[in-house]
C-alpha cells in the first residue's frame, strides 16, 4: 500500500491511496475459508464446496468489502499520524472509468485543511465591559412590588386608575396571544388609560402596542414577543378583561421581612433595599458578562483574519446531511454558518494555545451545581450529595444535555481567561440604559 498526499494550496490538498493485491488477499482467503466451510449447497457434504464455486459467488463482493474496510482505516491513520488539521471530511474523488479487476486500485481524497492563524487579543477602548447597577429608583419600584405581591387583593366590579387587570392580548397576525396582569396606572398616555378606566370583566378593548407602557421591557412581558421585534411593534392588539382586582400594600414590617426571609437577615427597609441590590445586581452581572462574551466574539471573529476552503467547505456541504444540496442551497448554507466557524476554530485556537481545558470530573462539579441551583428554586436548599451525583450522572448520560453542560462550561472558562487577558473599556449605567445601549 502506498499513501501520498499533495498540497494544493494552503488549505487543500489531495491523499492518493494506492492498494494492491498483497494488501487484501490474506484476510479475503480467510473469510472465503469461512464462507466454504459454513456453506450448504445441494450435491455437496458441508464444508467440501469447491473453492472455485465459492470464490465465483462471493470472491468480488468481498474484496470489495475488504478494500473499502482498509481504504477507510489506512485513511485515518494517515491523518492522524500525520496530524492533519481538518475542516469538514475527506470527499472522495469519483472515477467513472474505476475497474474492480485491475491489479492496483487507486483512490484520491480532497481534504479541506485548518488555517494558521494568531489570535490577537488586544481590545483596548474596543469592547465595553458593562458594570450594571441597581438605581434607587429600580430598588422604590421593587419594594413597590414586594408590597403589592404579599398584599390583600380584593375583586372589584370595574377598573380603577390604581386597579390590577388580568387579560388576554390578542393580534393573531402577528402571533400575540398572551394572558398578563398590569397596572392601569402603568399604561402611558391618558388614551390608553381612558379606555381601561370604568371596564368591567367581559369587556373586550381595542389598544395600540406603540408606547402601550413606557418601557419597552414591560411591553415585550406583557404581550410575549421576541425582544428584536418589540421596539418596532406597531399594531392594534384586543384585550379580553377577566378580572379586576385592587391591592391593598403590605407594611413594611418584620412580619412581611420573615416571609421574605426566613433566615431573619433582614429586620429593616434598609436591610431589605440592600438585599433586593445585591440579588439584582447578581442578575444584573449575569446579563453583563454575556453581553460581554457576545462582544469578545464579535471582535475576534471581526478582527483575526485568516481564509478558510471555502470552495471545498460548500462541495462538502452538498453531501454532509442526509439530504442532498444543490450546489445554491450548499452555498446559502456555507454563507450562514461562516461566521460560527470562525468563531469554532477561534475559540480551538484560544483553548489549545492557553491550555484551557475540561474534565469529565469538572463536567459533573458543573453539573451538580447547576442541579443544587434548580432545586433550590423549589425549596430544596440543601440535598445529598448522593442524589447530586445520582441526578448529574444520569442528565449526563443524555449526550445532547451533556454537550449542553460543556458549552456552557467552555463558555465560563474563556470568559474568566478574557478578562484576566483583555483589556476592556469599563462602563457603569442602570440595567434600563444597559438594555437601551445594547439591545437599541
């Protein structure tokens, strides 16, 4: 057997794999042996078929068998012993002419390979590290809310200007469909407050989305549409009213602290507004740090230039999936997936060279944290360690949950690596500026 590979280019290349006769006889006499000793054919004692008539029926298909068998095996141990760094799979060269009864069977591959490329990680003044804080303002509306959510709620016959009303928003055209509660007082515009004052159950209203409520994030809750179409949202929506209720506020008192905090952490409005900050800015930080991880990418992929096969990448396409492509459809598909991977090889690039890596052992410590986190959604503050491990064992099992669990993962890793490594252009604002400046 004799295996050549030709570069192209930088980023193709063709593998020529030649097999002779000597490569393939040993293990085809074997398995024809096998064949004859196993065979019943009438006139013949089993296992004394002529090897003649054994080899006529079955000979050709299984070299054919055979050949293919070391053709794939000789093949990847050439690229990996050659350590070839590929994008997408060998394609194979199609022979028209191809004849089963030569002496030497030749067979060529085209392979797309890898680029080399650094990854510069300069960023100066280049990508905006956000640190989101929770105002006074955002802390009133909140107590605001603590208040009226353990507060006494009493049904009452017709809406009010401080009433709560419970409603189905209807527009089928553009797929709203969405049962909320909102505060009369919250709508904007004495039009839109005009129409809700003095209705009663039963009642059906016609209202305008365009700066329903002042702030776009209400609306996009209230209504349940995407967060990119809300801003341009301009249509007529039907309220069905269910119900109209008024609320009494909580006091602000210990009693209504312990209900919020069991522990007895909190025994003052102070105390409490100090709280609410710090479990808002926790969120807040969360919102932050994918926002920067999504400008990191940006920027990397914007800023490390390097060509990819592109050619070879959109043939390759043509037959990856299980249903064939057109030649259009195969490039419409490399256009939009360019983009991810050159984030893929920038991402490979970043780990590989900084030795960022993840065990099986840091997959199951993630797992189990993200599991401890979920139960005590639910009030299970503290479970074994046993039915942690039982629970990650098992959603690791699940290869798509797995894969899930290590994006994620790999995703934490790089971005702790680029802020210890980036130089970033800080800048504090409001979570409702931080949603105005990035999502505008």
């Amino acid at each position: 057997m004799n295996i050549t590979k030709e570069n192209i280019d930088a980023l193709n290349a063709v593998v020529k794999v030649d097999i002779v006769a000597d490569d393939y006889q040993a293990k085809v006499t074997g398995l024809l042996e096998d064949y004859r000793k196993k065979a019943d054919v009438p006139g013949f004692r089993k296992g004394h078929v002529p090897m003649g008539m054994i080899k006529k029926q079955y000979g050709k298909s299984i070299m054919i068998d055979e050949v293919n068998k070391l053709l794939q095996e000789s093949l990847n141990k050439f690229i990996a012993e050659e350590k070839l760094e590929m994008l997408g799979n060998p394609l194979p060269r199609m022979t028209e002419d191809f004849n089963w009864d030569a002496d030497v069977f030749s067979f060529e591959f085209e392979l797309g390979l890898a680029p080399v490329f650094d990854v510069d990680l300069k960023s100066k003044d280049k990508v905006t590290q956000y640190n989101i804080i929770a105002t006074d303002e955002l802390l009133d509306e909140e107590v605001k809310n603590i208040q009226i959510r353990y507060g006494k709620v009493t049904a009452i016959d017709e809406a009010t200007e401080q009433s709560n009303v419970t409603g189905t928003f209807v527009n089928e055209e553009n797929g709203i469909n969405k049962k909320s509660t909102f505060l009369v007082n919250d709508l904007k515009g004495k039009k839109n407050e005009k129409k809700v004052i003095g209705a009663k159950v039963g009642d059906v209203i016609e209202l305008e989305t365009k700066k329903l409520f002042e702030d776009d994030h209400k609306l996009q809750h209230i209504l349940g549409v995407e967060h990119d179409v809300i801003h341009d949202l301009d249509v007529t929506v039907t309220l069905t009213i269910e119900e109209i209720t008024k609320t009494e506020p909580a006091e602000l008192d210990q009693e209504l602290f312990d209900k919020l905090f069991a522990d007895g952490s909190v025994t003052s409005v102070t105390e409490l507004r100090e709280k609410i900050k710090e479990d808002a800015e926790k969120q807040f930080q969360q919102q932050g740090d994918q926002q920067l991880l999504n400008a990191v990418t940006e920027h990397l992929v914007e800023n490390t230039k390097f060509d990819l096969p592109s050619e070879f990448l959109k043939k390759w396409l043509r037959t990856a999936g299980e249903k064939p492509l057109t030649e259009e459809e195969a490039t419409a598909e490399y256009d939009k997936s360019e983009k991810g991977l050159r984030y893929q090889l920038i991402e490979g690039k970043v780990m590989k060279d900084n030795d960022i890596k993840i065990d099986y052992a840091e997959l199951v410590d993630y797992a189990k944290g993200f599991i401890r986190t979920q139960m005590a959604q639910f009030g299970n503050m503290n479970p074994e360690e046993k039915e942690l491990d039982d629970i990650a064992g098992r959603i690791l099992q699940n290869q798509e949950e797995a894969q899930k669990l290590q994006s994620q993962l790999i995703s934490n890793k790089l971005l702790t690596f680029y802020k210890e490594n980036m130089n970033f252009k800080s800048k504090e604002l409001s979570y409702e500026d931080f949603i105005k400046e990035v999502y505008k």
